[in-house]
C-alpha cells in the first residue's frame, strides 16, 4: 500500500466543507473539563482552516455510550471551550443524520464551525454502518482524520466514511503521532529501553512480543508485573492479576532471549490496604495478604532510572502505579523527571503514550519536557506492533 495522503497546506479549501474527525475525548465531570489538553493540540489546525475560510463540520466521541445518550457523555462542555476559544461563529448539531441533515448544514457559511455531538451516541457508528458512514461523508467535500488515537477502530467516523468523501487526508496531529512513533522504531537510536504499564497482559502480548524484537530493554510496572510476579511466586497479597498467564510470560522470557531483549520487573513496590489510603515500601516477601500492589518502590525506581540514563531512546506507555492517588504517583513521577531531564541534557529521544500516562505526568507541579506526547493509549500500542490501523488504511 502507498504512502499516507496527508492534508496539503496549499490546498484551496475557501467554502469547501470539511469534516474534521478529531480525538476530544477529555476527562469531564459535573459538565466541567478536568484536562483540555487533547482539545488545545487540536485548535491550532482549526484555527488555520478557520482563516483559509473553509466551513468546518467537526466530530468525535466521548467515552463509551454504546448507542444510548448519555447525558453525562455529551460534547456540550466541548461545545462551550471551542465557543470560547474560537475567534468565529461555533453551532452546535444534536439532531440525527438523515434526508435533511444536509440542507441543515449547507447554511454554515465559510470560516463557521459546526460541533456534532458524541458521534458515539449512534450505534451505527462503533458498526462501522454502510448507511450511516454515508450519512457523514455526503456531508462535506474534503474528510480528514486528525484523531490517531481512534485510528485503529472500524468505526464510521475514521473508516468507511472515506468511501464516501471526494478527498480524503490525515491532519497534522496524526502526522506528528506517525513521525515521532517512526523516529523511534524505523530510525532508533540504539539503546532503545521500552516501558510498558496497564493491567492486562493478555490485551498487550502482541505489541510484547513484537516490540522486544525492536529495543534493548523491556521494562514492565503497574498491575501488569504482578502477572509476572505470580509467575516468579512472589507475593503480591490481594493485588490484581490475571489467571493462566504463565504460559504466556514463559514465552515472553523466551522470546526476549532470542531476541536479546532484557526485561525487567520491579524488586520491590509500595503496598496499601485499600486504594484510597496512604502507601509503605516493602519487598516481596514482607507484603501481607491483604495488601495491594500499588507504586513501584525505591529501590526499583533507581533500577529504572539507571537505565533510562543508558538509553538513547525511550518509549513509554502505561502509568507505573495507581496514579489517580498522588500517595502512589511516584513511581510515575520518578519515570517522567528522569526521561524530561535526560531528553534537555543528553538529547534522549523520548515518544510518551497513552491518556493515563498523559493525565498522570500532568499532576506533575513543573513542566517536563519529551520529544513527543501521544495521546493514543491502543492505537500508539498497535502502530508500534507494526498493524495496519484502519483508520489510516483507508487514507493511503
């Protein structure tokens, strides 16, 4: 397949409407954001689309409603930023995509914005629906995907639409994502360490076992080592892990060898009783069996931190601990002060991914500094494990 056809700056877009797939699935509660930053890196691209005039159809989605609309998933706080932060005329459209959805939108005039809610509320969306992808793309004359962090769904909104739009591009944000993410894996700076965070074993092994192929060391935190603790028999007390992965992180210790892949799990951790008290560092072997795992601990950050000062490249994905309680954020902390400092000073070259590796390293009180930041949690796993996304497929 051929190269990704990426939005051209020097198309002539005046009066042209445009449907902008973007990513502002942000934190809201009680109707307030609580991070904008996913809908801040996107308003430079609509402010340039604003001043060449064209008429801006945007959509996204928000959470998971399944097909009901929920009121506490709906993009009006949204609405209410973009209406704020936008120098022109933002409408909102919560009605349904039928025969006269389209006279609707033809009265937006150039350089108007036009907001439709959590596209998520139709069920034909997350279907990947012919008729409804139909429905979105008459809508518009030019489609462009900035939303790389939805770009390894078959969803209407980043896939079948395209069959049904005349010009089809990836906006710069999805540029940037796919630029960064290449540096490292296509042109990486050797040694490259890979730190991998989350729960699941199960949902990342692909993206494990295809990553150690491509970097020195393979560092695993967060809920997912406790797998490999129970594998090693250590104790992990009440903490969460999951069942029959022994076979699977025997293969993974198999590969990694084969590969000459070093990973490393965490020597010690801070434990809690409960996941809103306080935390106490311990070693395997004095966690008490009602216990859970929830921060890597001291000894294991110098561990990480050692490596990271080794490395010249750093990619990382997943949270270290239990970050939504700043009692077991600093093991995550830790991680990003180290890599921030080493990207400054020694040019590291450091690709961060994921919301709650995003949201974690915000609750850090001075700015840090990385070579890239992705939003994308699956998408950014994916892409690294070589998988053709969909989303971008399509706009090839």
């Amino acid at each position: 397949m051929g190269e990704i056809n990426f939005f051209p700056d020097d198309l002539e877009i005046e009066n042209h409407k445009i449907i902008l797939r973007l990513d502002l699935n942000v934190p809201i509660k009680d109707k307030i954001i609580k991070d904008d930053t996913r809908i801040t890196l996107c308003l430079p691209f609509i402010n340039r689309l604003i001043e060449k005039k064209a008429k801006i159809i945007i959509i996204s989605h928000l959470g998971r409603p399944k097909g009901v609309k929920d009121p506490d998933l709906s993009l009006i706080p949204i609405y209410r930023f973009l209406k704020e932060k936008l120098q022109t005329n933002v409408y909102f459209f919560k009605g349904v995509f039928d025969d006269e959805t389209k006279e609707k939108f033809s009265h937006l005039k150039a350089g108007e914005v036009i907001l439709v809610e959590n596209i998520r509320y139709f069920k034909e969306e997350t279907e990947d629906d012919e008729e409804f992808s139909k429905k979105l793309g008459t809508l518009g004359d030019i489609y462009i995907n900035d939303a790389f962090s939805c770009s390894h769904r078959k969803q209407a909104s980043v896939h079948n639409i395209t069959k049904y739009v005349k010009k089809n591009y990836a906006g710069p944000l999805l540029k940037k994502e796919i630029t960064a993410i290449n540096l490292v894996v296509k042109n990486k700076k050797e040694p490259v360490t890979c730190i991998i965070g989350g729960s699941k074993i199960s949902t990342k092994i692909n993206v494990i076992t295809s990553i150690m192929k491509k970097v020195n060391n393979l560092i695993i935190v967060g809920a997912m080592a406790n797998n490999f603790f129970v594998y090693k028999n250590l104790n992990i007390g009440k903490s969460l892990f999951e069942k029959d992965t022994k076979d699977i992180i025997k293969n993974i210790y198999k590969k990694a060898k084969e590969s000459g892949c070093k990973i490393f799990i965490p020597e010690d951790c801070v434990v809690g009783i409960n996941f809103e008290g306080e935390g106490i560092n311990k070693n395997f072997n004095d966690i008490n069996n009602d216990e859970i795992i929830l921060d890597i601990g001291k000894n294991t950050v110098k561990n990480i931190i050692k490596i990271i000062d080794q490395s010249n490249t750093i990619l990382w994905n997943g949270p270290a601990g239990y970050f939504e309680n700043d009692n077991f954020l600093k093991g995550t902390l830790s991680i990003a002060e180290n890599i921030s400092k080493n990207t400054i000073e020694k040019s590291l070259i450091s690709v961060i991914g994921g919301g709650d590796t995003l949201a974690a390293i915000n609750k850090n009180k001075s700015k840090l500094s990385f070579s890239h930041l992705s939003t994308a949690g699956g998408a950014f796993l994916e892409y690294l494990e070589g998988k053709d996304l969909p989303g971008i497929s399509v706009l090839k």
